[in-house]
C-alpha cells in the first residue's frame, strides 16, 4: 500500500472522517423527528462518500493502513448507527413493527453475525482482510436498502423495494461474515 502524506492524499481519509460526522448528523435528524427524505438524502450523501473514498484512494495510489481501518470503521459507524438510531427512536415512538424490524436484521446480518469476531480480531491486532466482493456487495445493497425501509414507514410503495433488497443482503451479509471470519482467522482462500 503507497501512502502519500501531501495534504492533497489525504482526501480519501477525510471522506472517510466526513462519514462518521455524517452519521451523528443523520442519527440527530432521526430523533428530532426530521423528514424522512431528509434524513435519507444526508444518508446517501454519507454512503456515497464510501464509494468516493476508495475510488479515489486507489486511482490516485494514495491508499493507507490508516485509510482501510478508518473506512471500515467508518462504515459499520454508519450501518449500525443508523440502524439503532432507527430501531430506538421509531420503535420508542410505536412506529417500528415486527416486518421492519425482521428486515432490519436481515440488512444486518454481516455486522450481526462477524461482530464478535471483529473485535477478537481487533484486540488481537490481527490486520484486518482486504474486502472480498461479496462484501462491497452487501454494503452496496445496504447503500439502498436502509434508505428505502426509513421511507417505507411513510410512503408504504418503498417496501416493495426494501424486502427484496433485505432478503438479498440476508444472503450476502451472511456469506460476507462467513468469508470474513475465516479471512481473520487466517483460513481464507484468495481474496476477491
């Protein structure tokens, strides 16, 4: 991995620290009873600065360990942080039922079932495995997926979007978590 320290390298770390500021952004809008579209589009604007982050950071050979731990980070920061942030302030409100939140943990899945894992790993200092596909794939779906349950709870339409996006990334995440576990634990074949 080449590190470039100009200031003009660290762009990717900063789209990745502008996620995490993101996320308190849309867990604030999520408690003060803000718009449903409003919380979705400062949502997409955080989930679109993990694509950005990476794009950038290989085009431009200015990748970092730091880069790859604070992307990670970043992302299961605003996954999970939405989707507690959902679950408490919509589920305390009586909004959230059983079908949100059946699809809440489908979406899920992957942080669910590799968390414990995660944190062995991160307290063993085990280096953390470069992202296979299926795992940009389910963060990709999860890109679309929470947007459209957040919307479902006012526009009924978006459930038509968000259970077959859920039930796909039930299938992915599991698979993703599985190839993870093994990947840290140094059982993992090649990498994609």
């Amino acid at each position: 991995m080449k590190n470039n320290n100009s200031w003009v390298g660290q762009i990717p770390n900063a789209l990745t620290i502008s996620r995490i500021i993101l996320t308190f952004v849309v867990i604030y809008l999520v408690f003060i009873k803000a718009s449903l579209v409003k919380i979705v589009i400062i949502f997409a604007i955080a989930a679109i600065t993990d694509f950005l982050d990476g794009q950038l950071a290989r085009r431009c050979k200015w990748e970092s360990e730091f880069g790859r731990k604070a992307d990670m980070i970043a992302d299961r920061f605003l996954w999970a942080g939405t989707a507690i942030a959902f679950i408490v302030a919509f589920g305390l409100r009586g909004e959230l039922g059983a079908k949100e939140g059946f699809q809440l943990l489908l979406m899920m899945s992957r942080e669910i079932i590799s968390a414990p894992f995660a944190l062995i790993a991160l307290v063993a200092g085990k280096p953390i495995p470069n992202a296979r596909y299926v795992a940009k794939l389910t963060t990709l779906l999860q890109g679309f997926a929470l947007p459209a349950l957040i919307l479902s709870l006012q526009y009924p339409f978006w459930n038509y979007i968000s259970w077959p996006i859920a039930g796909s990334i039930g299938i992915t995440g599991t698979i993703s978590a599985i190839y993870y576990i093994k990947d840290i634990q140094g059982k993992g074949g090649e990498k994609k």
